[in-house]
C-alpha cells in the first residue's frame, strides 16, 4: 500500500499555499509538521480530495485518486481541523449517521461505536448531544467518525487540540496500535509532535509550502545537538538580538531580564 504525492503544487490567485511538493507515505504513522501558514491543510484538502491540486497529482497504489473516485474515499478516514455537526446530534445518533454515509454493516455499526467511545473515553457521554460537550470531548468524537470505517488512510488534522495530556497519551498509544495496516498522517504544531508519535516515527515539516525535512524524530532532533543555547539578557539587548539570532523560545524573568533559548553554532 502506498500513497505517492507526486509534484504538487497548489495556487490561490497570486499565493502559492503548496509548492511542488513529493512524498511517498506507506503504512505506519507520519507527522506533517510545520507552522500556521505553512500548507499543511492545503495539502491535506488535495490528499482528501477536497481539493484539486493546480499541478502534479496524488496516487494511491499508483492510481490517480480523483479517476479512484468513490473507492478511494472508502479508504479515507478524515478528522478536518474544524470539526462540526448539527446540533442535534447526540454522540450516537450522529456516529451512526457517519456509519450509515460509509456504508458500515448495520449489525457491526452498535459494537464498533461502542468499542471507540470506550477507547477514547466517551462512553458515559454517548447519549449527550455533541454541542453541549467541551471542546476535547467534540474533538475526540471527531476522531471517533475518521475511525468509524477501519480506514486504510487516517489523516488528523491537529488531532490533540483540546486534549489534556492524559488524552493527548491514551490517543498516542491508540493510534500505535492501529497503525501497523494503515497509512495514518498527523498534522500538528511543532512543539506537540511528542504528544501523538514515538520518537522513531517519519516527520515531513513544510515551510512556505515547500518539504524541507522529510526522516525521523531522532534523526531531526540530532541535528541541533549542541547547537542549543541559553542566555539571560536584558529587554534592550533581546531587541537588539532578536534579529540576529534564531530564538525559539523567551521566557520574562523576575529581574527583568529575559532568558532566550536559541539555536546556533556557537
């Protein structure tokens, strides 16, 4: 099984959101990575099909997915990074809505319903209507529709937003789990991706657009080893060398000062 992005490119007037950008994703679990901007979701729109890319094309077992039609969307399980639903809805009448629109058996939809809300820790809200939940909870019912079918391609779009970190932990070692068949694609912030993948698992991080780093957590985090550095300085000099240096995170002192963290050769 193999989902190929081969030279895509996606323009909207005179912005390029995703620019002649190639993977290829097998099963296991992948972060796509990056800040706000970057292109991750306009990526993840083409992926889906939402989307039809203004250049290149994305192949699912070397078939272009928009000739796949139908037959790829089976594939699909989607977690949008907005996640809505009519406000009458509780949590089962509208998984079983989700079930019915995939085609799920009817006979198996009860068991794996039941199965997920206990897994994400939804049981006892099964019959609660879903906007009167809090946002993790909505969240996590959201990922309970991207799973409903057994999708072989599982993409979240910021799956931990919302999330404690004891659900953000529960969620990690469930997507482990079912990641051994199923090509699952995580998009997330930087700073999170510890929350949702183990440290051997592939990250592809975009920047305008573009993949600029496509290999494992490890091998990512080998990169800037001893290359990490702090100081504490005062406001006027922060400003100074806030320009200068590639600060990546500022944190305001009791003295005045503030401690930087920054990333550099020396």
């Amino acid at each position: 099984m193999e989902l190929e992005i081969k030279n895509v490119s996606k323009k909207f007037k005179d912005k390029l959101a995703v620019d002649n950008a190639s993977a290829t994703l097998c099963p296991g679990v992948w972060g796509l990575l990056g800040a706000n901007g970057a292109g991750k979701t306009t990526l993840i729109k083409m992926i889906t099909g939402i989307s039809i890319p203004s250049q290149g094309e994305i192949l699912y077992n070397g078939e272009r997915i928009n000739k796949l039609g139908e037959e790829y969307r089976n594939l699909l399980g989607f977690l949008p990074q907005e996640f809505i639903c009519a406000p009458e809805f509780t949590v089962n009448s509208f998984l079983q809505y989700v079930a019915a629109l995939k085609g799920i058996d009817k006979s198996k939809t009860e068991e794996m319903i039941d199965k997920l809300l206990e897994v994400l820790n939804l049981s006892d809200v099964k019959y609660k209507k879903v906007v009167k939940l809090s946002g993790g909870m909505r969240r996590r019912v959201g990922i309970c529709q991207a799973i409903l079918n057994d999708p072989k391609i599982l993409i979240l779009d910021e799956p931990t937003a919302g999330l404690d970190p004891g659900e953000r932990i529960k969620l990690r070692n469930f997507i482990t789990e079912i990641s051994k068949n199923k090509i699952v694609l995580l998009s997330t912030h930087i700073v999170s991706i510890d929350d949702v993948m183990e440290n051997d698992k592939i990250v592809l991080i975009m920047k305008d657009g573009k993949f600029v780093y496509s290999g494992t957590t490890d091998e990512l985090i080998s990169k800037i080893k001893n290359k990490v550095y702090e100081a504490s300085i005062s406001n006027r000099e922060y400003a100074e060398k806030e320009t200068q240096l590639n600060v990546v995170n500022v944190k305001q002192q009791d003295d005045g000062n503030v401690l930087i963290r920054y990333i550099s050769d020396k």
